[in-house]
C-alpha cells in the first residue's frame, strides 16, 4: 500500500474518533464520562442492608448538564454503585453552592449543617420573596445583620490594635523575632551534635527523640546496683581455699549483747586484716596460674635473670698470611 493511502486512512481514522476517545462515546447525548469524587457521604437506597458510601469515593459518572440557574449551568452526575449496580444521581446546586442527591441514596445526617459564626448563609428563592413581601421578616433579617456588622467591627479592630501595639517599630520587632531564633538555633545546634555523638558511640542507626521530663523521672526510678568490676574477681581469685577473714572481736551468739573493744584490740584486729590482705596481693603476683591467665608470659619479680654476653663475629673467619 502506497504512503498517501496509509495517510488517507490514519486521518479517516482519527477523524471519526472523539478526542477523548471512550469517555466521549455518548457525547452524540451530550454526556461524557468523567471521574467524579463523593463531596459527602451518603447512604445507598438500593442495597439491600444499609450501605454507606465514604466522602471521597471515586466512581465514573456521566456529566450531563441539565438545567440552567441565570447563566450558570446545573450539571447531573450519574454513576452506578459497584456494590449493588444501582444507579445514584448527584445534581450540582448553583443557588446554595452545593450538591444535592436526586435519585438512588440520600445525604448522611452528622449535624454538621448548624449555622456557625463567620458562616454567610445563601437564602432561597422563597426567603427571599418572604423577606420582600413581609415587613416584620426584612426588620428582623436587618437587625441580624446589624448585630453581624457590629460584632465583626469590633473584632477587626481589636486585631488592628494588637497589629499597632506588636509592631509600632518593625526594627524592634525584627529584632526581638531574630535574637530568639539565635538562641534556638545554638540550643538545636548542640542537641543535634549530642545526639550525632551519641549514635556514634553507640553505633545507632536510628534517628534519636529529644530527651523530655518523663523520661528523666523514668530514668531515676531504674537503680542498676553497685557493680565491683574486675576488683571483685581478682578477690574471689586471691582467696584462699580454706579460711578467710578473722572473725570480729566481741561478736556474740544471737541474742546476746556484743562487749565493747578496746582500743588495743581495735589496732590488733585492724593489723591482722592488713596482714590478710598483703598475703592475698602477695599470692596475686607469684603464683604461676594465675598469672598464666594474663596477657603476656608470666613474670617472677623475685628472680633476676641474667643476660648472656653477645658474642661479636666478624663475616669471614680468616687467618692473616702476612709474615
């Protein structure tokens, strides 16, 4: 098939399609498929339980317009429930600037339709025509809004004051706002490089909260006890097998009263636990097995060992020749 042939056929081709392809397969009807999102949530009447479907929910509906409200045209969203496969029908409302339910759910009631303060209420045809043809109504509808007026007077210029009293002098003001953001930033700056300190120490890989109050009074309740170390290892090493410390002076049997010491017995008691005590540092150095567990080779303080003489020898032995 020649060029110009395959041309005639890709721009018959493209000209019988919509350009928006299969969302514009009706639009001979004058509908087209668009996505359409849930702007509240609402209950589906065709389901046989009660379902609820969630503000949000997306489905793909058919955009119609319908209607007219003055130049402002009044669209139709229909869409069919995956559920159940029946169909809901969701119609804009240019005269309250909302989206009403016509057929197949209705609106989920959460109370949130009161009127709230600062909210401006979009009146309908009806009040309108009420306001115009009952006096006492427009009387009543001009003293709210009196009411209105003057309470958001008084607000704003509240808010003028306050603007006038913080910001009378913008250097100052400036100031104030840059000197305390010095400080913060020195004080993160140093937690930041604690905590980078502290994740190298400990080799973290996760990223660490700043330290609060509840954790400093969770901290005091923990007590980790009092741990010797390597002290009290090499004391339960040093002890002998068989005896250990004198018994103290003037202990008696349970129950009766123990005799006060003197002050020569105190010192003799005192000497002879020194005495005990030099004996058990004495057999920590000399004693071969327990120095073989030590890094090193073991050590005998009490002997000296002599060194031998090196012996200097020269590369070649020779005798001279020479006469």
């Amino acid at each position: 098939m020649s060029l110009p042939s395959l041309l005639f056929l890709a721009r018959t081709y493209y000209k019988s399609r919509h350009a928006l392809g299969s969302r514009a397969r009706k639009a001979g009807q004058g509908i087209l498929t668009v996505r359409f999102e849930m702007p509240y949530a609402i209950w589906c009447s065709h389901c046989p339980k009660p379902t609820i479907v969630g503000q949000g929910v997306r489905f793909n509906a058919e955009k119609k317009k319908v209607g007219n409200y003055h130049s402002t045209p009044i669209f139709s969203f229909r869409m069919k429930h995956n559920i159940c496969g029946g169909w809901i029908e969701i119609r804009t409302d240019p005269t309250n600037t909302a989206y009403v339910v016509v057929e197949g759910a209705k609106k989920r009631d959460t109370g949130d339709d009161v009127v709230k303060d600062g909210d401006y209420v979009i009146q309908s045809q009806e009040e309108k025509e009420k306001m115009q043809n009952d006096a006492f109504a427009a009387l009543e509808g001009r003293v709210e809004e009196k009411k209105q007026v003057s309470s958001d007077k008084s607000r704003i210029e509240d808010l003028y004051r306050e603007k006038e009293r913080d910001w009378d002098d913008p250097y100052q003001a400036g100031k104030r706002l840059r000197k305390t953001f010095r400080v913060e930033r020195k004080v993160r700056e140093q937690e930041g490089k604690r905590t980078e300190d502290l994740k190298e120490r400990m080799s973290l890989g996760i990223d660490l909260l700043a330290e609060s109050e509840e954790d400093r009074r969770r901290a005091g309740f923990v007590d980790f006890g009092v741990a010797e170390g390597e002290t009290a290892i090499v004391n339960a090493r040093t002890k002998p097998l068989f005896g250990g410390l004198p018994a103290v002076v003037g202990a008696g049997a349970q129950g009766k009263p123990q005799r006060r010491i003197s002050a020569s017995e105190a010192t003799q008691e005192q000497r002879k636990r020194l005495q005990l005590e030099l004996g058990h540092n004495t057999r920590a150095v000399l004693d071969p097995f327990l120095n073989a567990t030590r890094p090193g080779p073991p050590t005998l303080p009490l002997i000296k060992r002599k060194e031998k003489p090196v012996q200097s020898r020269s590369l070649v032995d020779y005798e001279s020749d020479s006469t």
